[in-house]
C-alpha cells in the first residue's frame, strides 16, 4: 500500500511537471502587418511575423546572414552563370496537404516578376528570362545576363514560395509550407501561429507562437514586467533596457540589424531638386544627438546607405559633418537664405517619432521649418511610399544590403541618377568579388556625395526576452524573427 501511494504521487509529480513544460511563446511587436502576403508589400512586420516561420523560399537567411538552401535541397549554376537548376526536397507539403512541386515555383516566380507584379521588391526578378518546371522536384531558371547576387535574392521574404489556390486569400489567411500554420488573427491584437505536424524539415520546439501587437512603448513596458510577453522584438522603449538588464528574469540581446535608418527627401519634389538644398540639410542634422536623444545612445552613425559591419562599408559620414553655419551657407546659396517650409512625416517606430521631434527643432535652427504629421503604418504607405507624398520622412531600411533601391527611379524617394543605374546594373552580373566590393563601395559615395537623403544611423536591435527562452536571433540580418529553433530552458 505504501508502494502504491507513493508510487501514485511520483507519477503525479511527474505529470504535473510535464503540463507545467511551457511548449508556447508570446512576442510583443510594435507594429501589425497591414496584411499577410509578403510578396505584395513592402511592410517589414509582414515578414517579421511569416519569413520561415510560415513562408519559405528556395533559399533562406540563416541567423548570421549566410544564404543557406530553403526548400531547395541543391543546385546547379551553368558554366555561363544564366541558368539555376534547383532540385527542390521531398515530401514537402502545403498547411493545406497539398504537395509542393516545381509548377508552385514557377507560379511564385512568374507571378512575381509578371508586368502586373505588385511585389515590393519587383526588381529582385527583373533578371528572371524564364522559369521552367522540368519534372515535379526540378526548377530551372534562365536569366538574362549572369547574376552574382542571384541566390541572395532568392531568400528574401518578397521570394517565398505560394501555391496558385491560396493566392485569393493569402492576405487574411496565408498558407505556406514552414513549421509553423496560421492559426488566427485578431486584428488590432495578435497573430497567433501553431507547429506544423506534417513539416519536412526539422520541426519546431514549440507548439503555439502569438505575436502580440503593443505599439506604446509604456505598455510594452508594462507587458514586459507582467511577464504577459516573453519577448519584445526591437523593444520600441530604450529608456527601460538598464532596467531589464538588472532584472534577473529578463536578458536583453543588444544585437546588428540591416535597417539604415534615414531622414529620406523628395528629390523630384522642390526645393529638394535642388543638391544644395539636400546637401543643406545634410549637414543641419546632429546624428548624435538623435541617437543619443530618440535611441539612449543604441545606434551607429552612418554616412551612406550601407551597413557598417558588412565588409564593403565605407566611413563617409565626413560627407555631412554637422555644422549649421554651412547648412545655412548652403541655403543662402540655393536661393533660400530664409529657409522654407515643408512636411515631415512619420511612420509609428519609436525612432521616427522620437527623432522626427529632434530633426524638426535642429531644421528650425537653421530656417527650415516642418510641418509634422504621424502616420499610422498604412497611412505611411499609402502616402509616402507609394503616393510619393512627402517632402520628408524618416524610416529604416531593413532589407539585407539593400543599396540597390538608388537606382530604381520610381522608388518613393525618387532619385534619378543614370550613372548609379549603370553601375548597379554592372555589378548585378560581376562574380569577382574584389570587384563587386569596389563597385559597392563606388555606389555608397555617389549617393553620399549626392546627398539624396540623410543618413541617420544604423539601427540596432535591442531585444528583451525572458531569461529561461533559449533560441531568439540577437541580429536581424533580415526582416524575421524566425521562431523555428526557440525553445524554454528545462
């Protein structure tokens, strides 16, 4: 009978402790996604919440910025670097139970680079000659001319892969082939994601994933210290983080993002035609101070549109040292001695709202005046991405290495510069790599001595997490938190 008890209680014990094992995660974001299509849109929180997670792509990002294979098991490049034979792997299916073959690949790419592509990043596929399904696991992809970078670009989030049948729903309800299934989302509230069963690949540790969406940073805070998060993603409230760091139920990962962080200008909008009007602001601005006052000192100046740890950076932010005198010298020389007015406006980050107020005040300082206005995500979209509406607006670029957009003219600050275009263009189909370095360091002066926009700084990502979950990427070499090896400590 004593046996018995005591055996019952063990075994309680025991099943007690394995319900009490934590299988899911909670992670706080500051921004929502305006919907849930990655290849129609040009909101990071998309891929934030999807990339890997739900969507996959022939390749894929790895946590330090390597391009390691996706749903393509290998490859094979041509002797003339025109043609990618991917043999994609087995057995992966759909959250639908359909099977994935090459004809989805074909789609994905054909729909992305087709003349009525709405992708955000349309230009990835601009190469693409032909996409051929040879048998159900085989792809082959004809470009143009050679493409150095051509694999890079196929792990971006704008290239993952979608079936044909859920195209018409993809927005609300995506279905992907990643080890994680949308569940639900209440919208204004959260995401949440449940693993995948059926996953080729390794499955994931945790069986529900919900991103909770907090975009004040006081109740980010709040939810923080509650515990009613265990993670905040780009925590949008530096001001807190010393605090975190001295408490031992949290860690804060203080790591690298690809996200240059700009004061971007109109250039086909007056007076910001003007260079010495851009060039003029430039040098208005105190990075520093911005860094220091919006970020508590987490960031790194940058003087071009390049990140600083990748090994082709360049130091220019000599270009646009601050000194008022000569942004107010240049404007006298413009033409404007009086300075002028325009728009300012700001997407919800806190370092475009914070920032936005410091850049205003040191505009003021030498005659410019802003007129602020704060957007809420798809306001900024509407009117300052696509609707080109702006004189000024802060944001960060987090797309990997993504220097390229200086030479797409329609992009939404509209620069037109057909030598950069050249040169870009050249370097798209270059395979040397000392040359490919030289060429982006070539790219990253012409805009900084152009001064097309501001560049602030580079942002740094600044998470806090729940000491016992093991697994959150410290960096963002793209736009993911990829929750596919997150587990709790036993």
């Amino acid at each position: 009978m004593t046996r018995w008890i005591f055996g019952t209680v063990a075994a309680t014990a025991l099943l007690t402790g394995a319900a009490m094992a934590k299988t899911d995660v909670t992670v706080g974001l500051q921004l929502e996604p305006p919907h849930l299509d990655p290849t129609s849109a040009a909101a990071g929180a998309i891929d934030q919440v999807l990339y890997s997670n739900v969507f996959e792509g022939l390749m894929r990002f790895a946590s330090d910025g390597s391009v390691i294979n996706g749903l393509a098991e290998e490859w094979d490049i041509s002797e003339d670097g025109k043609t990618y034979t991917f043999k994609l792997h087995e057995g992966v299916k759909f959250h639908d139970g359909t099977d994935l073959d090459s004809a989805d690949v074909k789609f994905s790419l054909d729909r992305a680079r087709a003349e009525d592509s709405v992708n955000a990043q349309k230009a990835l596929f601009e190469n693409i000659a032909d996409v051929e399904a040879v048998d159900p696991l085989t792809v082959k992809v004809t470009l143009t001319a050679p493409q150095g970078n051509f694999l890079f670009n196929m792990a971006w989030g704008d290239a993952v892969i979608v079936a044909p049948e859920s195209i018409d729903d993809i927005k609300v309800k995506p279905i992907g082939t990643g080890a994680f299934k949308f569940d639900d989302w209440k919208q204004g509230d959260s995401i949440t994601l449940v693993k995948n069963s059926d996953y080729w690949g390794e499955p994931a540790k945790l069986d529900k994933a919900t991103f909770k969406f907090i975009s004040e940073p006081t109740a980010a805070f709040g939810a923080m210290m509650a515990e009613d998060v265990d993670a905040f993603y780009s925590y949008p409230a530096p001001e807190n983080l010393a605090q975190f760091e001295a408490d031992p139920r949290f860690t804060v990962l203080a790591g690298n993002t690809e996200g240059e962080t700009i004061l971007a200008m109109n250039n086909k909008q007056a007076p910001f035609d003007n260079k010495l009007v851009r060039q003029a602001v430039s040098h208005a601005i105190d990075r520093q101070a911005i860094i220091d006052g919006a970020m508590f000192g987490y960031g790194t100046p940058i003087g071009s549109h390049f990140a600083p740890h990748n090994p082709a950076y360049i130091d220019l932010t000599g270009n646009s040292e601050y000194d008022p005198e000569k942004a107010k010298a240049l404007l006298a020389e413009a033409g404007m001695a009086d300075g002028f007015k325009t728009t300012l406006k700001l997407p919800p980050p806190s370092y475009a709202r914070r920032g936005g107020e410091i850049i205003a005040a040191q505009l003021r300082a030498v005659g410019i005046e802003t007129e602020i206005s704060n957007l809420e995500w798809a306001q900024w979209l509407e009117q300052a991405f696509r609707g080109k509406d702006f004189g000024l607006t802060i944001v960060s670029h987090t797309e990997p290495m993504d220097i390229g957009i200086y030479a797409r003219p329609d992009y939404y600050f509209q620069y037109d510069n057909p030598d950069l275009q050249k040169l870009m263009a050249d370097f798209d189909v270059e395979a040397d790599g000392d040359k490919r370095t030289e060429m982006l360091q070539q790219a990253q002066t012409i805009i900084s001595e152009d001064y097309v926009n501001v560049y602030l700084f580079q942002l740094a990502l600044t998470t806090v997490v729940n000491a016992k979950l093991q697994g959150i990427w410290p960096d963002a070499p793209t736009q993911a938190i990829d929750l596919t090896a997150v587990s709790w400590a036993e």
